[in-house]
C-alpha cells in the first residue's frame, strides 16, 4: 500500500524543497502538455469534466454520479468517459455491469455504470468516439483535467476541504499535479467538499475563481441491500 506523504500536508521543510526542484519538472511536463491542447477533440455535445490538481482521490466520483443523477432526472442522456485506471481492457470499452469486473475496466466505471452508460479507455480521445456513438447530451468525463485531448466545455475542481491543495508543491515535493495558480485558471468551477471549518481555507482564493463550497460529507448510498444482520467481510 503506497500512503501519502505526511509532509505534503505540513508547511514545506526541508524534504519538499529538497524535492522541489522534481516538483518543478513535473509542473512544467504538466504545462508543456496543456500547449497540446489546440489539437484537442471536440464533440457534438456538451463535455463536463470532473477533476482534480490534487494527485489522489477528492471525491471525483460521487461528484460524477451527482451530476449524472441530476441530469438525468432533467431528462438528458449522459454518458460517461472514464480512463479507466487499473483495469486491463486496451480498446474503448462500454462497460456492462452484469459481464464486466472491476479487474477489466476498474472499480470507479463499475460504481457509474449504475447510473449512466460508461465508457473506458486507456487514451480518452478514442474512447469519446464510442461515447459519442451512445448519442449522449451530455459526456461526463471522470478525471482526465490535465489530459488536453478532448475539448471540455465545462471544467470542475473538485478538493478535500480538510487537505486542501496541502503545501502548494506539485509531486514529489507536495499533492499536486500541476501548480496551483495554473490549474484554477484553467477550471471554470472549483468544488471543495468537506464541513464548514474546513471551508475557511478557500476563502483566500478570492473572486477571480468561482467556488462552490459544499458542506458535508460524502456519504454512503443506501442501495436496498438487507444489511441488517447480514454476515460480511469488508476490505478497501
């Protein structure tokens, strides 16, 4: 099990900017792929993405099947594009509940599959052809911010109110993937999830960045399984 660094959550010491220099690399390897983004793939239809700058989980996820329920019950079809991490099917790939294991296409397109068609590839641009052939309104992209191949017309920030952007150093030096100034000017929203005392770290970003503060936290969905007395075995 790789756990994160606990510096990257401390003010910065001698190990981050010993490792800063690193961090700096990656920031610019980070950048220098955004220039790519004139030769991005645009679809017919709208395409939200739903990301992060954070390295790591921040509740992408639950944040896409928010928004797939909601747009759904607005009577839109969406489909979701997802790369897929850690399955192993190389072609774009619609993934079928019933068929599928997490081992093939990956936990995450399994939980959204539940809510939308979801489609997964290793290079998102060949995968937003098969999402485009679903006749989607809507493609929701799970991840894939810093990835320039597909032209997004909305661009969502999601963080951990409690970590925050942790010392503001891009990986290995800190949590992000790209510097933190460049990546919100980049995003048209930026979603912090956590409780209010947690959200008082975000008032520094100020007016220039839209913000959308949700207090709360995110929580399991009741499915109808009889849980109640039931014998189970539960590992993460």
């Amino acid at each position: 099990m790789i756990r994160t660094p606990q510096f990257w959550h401390q003010p910065p010491g001698v190990l981050a900017y010993g490792l800063w220099p690193l961090g700096w690399l990656y920031g610019a390897a980070t950048a220098w792929r955004q220039s790519q983004a004139s030769q991005a793939h645009h679809a017919r239809c709208p395409v939200i993405c739903v990301g992060n700058i954070n390295a790591g989980g921040t509740g992408k996820t639950p944040v896409v099947i928010a928004l797939a329920e909601h747009l759904t019950a607005r009577g839109r079809k969406v489909v979701a594009l997802s790369r897929g991490y850690g399955g192993t099917v190389a072609a774009p790939t619609l993934v079928i509940p019933k068929t599928h294991g997490a081992g093939e296409v990956g936990d995450e397109p399994l939980l959204i599959a539940a809510f939308c068609p979801v489609v997964v590839a290793r290079k998102r641009a060949e995968g937003l052809a098969l999402a485009l052939a679903q006749n989607p309104d809507v493609i929701l992209m799970d991840d894939g911010f810093q990835d320039p191949s597909v032209h997004k017309d909305f661009s969502i920030v999601v963080v951990n109110a409690a970590l925050g952007f942790g010392n503001g150093f891009c990986v290995p030096a800190g949590p992000l993937r790209e510097p933190l100034a460049q990546g919100l000017a980049r995003a048209d929203l930026c979603l912090s999830i956590g409780e209010a005392a947690a959200q008082r770290r975000f008032e520094a970003l100020g007016p220039d960045h839209a913000h959308l503060r949700v207090e709360g936290q995110i929580k399991p969905l009741l499915t109808g399984m009889p849980w109640q007395g039931l014998p189970v075995f539960a590992f993460a």
